[in-house]
C-alpha cells in the first residue's frame, strides 16, 4: 500500500512538471559576469530547484556527520557498560 502511494505521488509530481515544462518555454537571458546564455524558464526553475536542494544537502551534512560520530561513541559506551554489568554479574556472591 505504501509503495502504491508513493507511485501515485511520483507520477502526479512528474506529471505537474511535465505541464510545467509544457506551458513555460518562453526563453530568457541568464546573465553572468562571463557572459549570457539563453534557456528556457522551466530549465531554469529545475535547475534553480536542483541547486538550492544541493546546498541544503552541503549544509546539512556537518550536523548529520557530528551526530553519527556521536551514536557511534556511544555505542561503545554502551559496549563497555553492557561488558562491565555482565562481569559484574558473574563476580561470586560472598556472605558476609
């Protein structure tokens, strides 16, 4: 059921591009400080979409590459414990 939706939603976002694509194919001039190209809008809206979700991602990676380092010390904190408890468990009772 889950995959049947996200096929739906995929289709119906693709579909939206597609018209997206269709209706805007007027060209305009992208002007840089080396020069001028011409590209129609839609081209420019993808690649403007694709640029910016390339930059989050950039941004992004610091804190989820600190957070893993992160889990990663401490399940070997939790290792150690775990060890610890079970030998602990293991020393003979004495009576005193």
């Amino acid at each position: 059921m889950k995959r049947l939706l996200v096929l739906v939603v995929l289709l119906f976002v693709v579909a939206v591009g597609l018209s997206f694509a269709a209706l805007n194919t007027q060209s305009v001039l992208i002007r840089f400080y080396v020069g001028d190209v011409n590209a129609p809008v839609s081209l420019v809206v993808v690649i403007a979409i694709a640029a910016g979700a390339l930059l989050g991602i950039l941004a992004s990676m610091g804190v989820v590459l600190a957070k893993r380092y992160e889990v990663s010390s401490l399940r070997k904190r939790i290792t150690l414990c775990e060890r610890e408890v079970r030998n602990l468990r293991e020393l003979p009772f004495k009576d005193q």
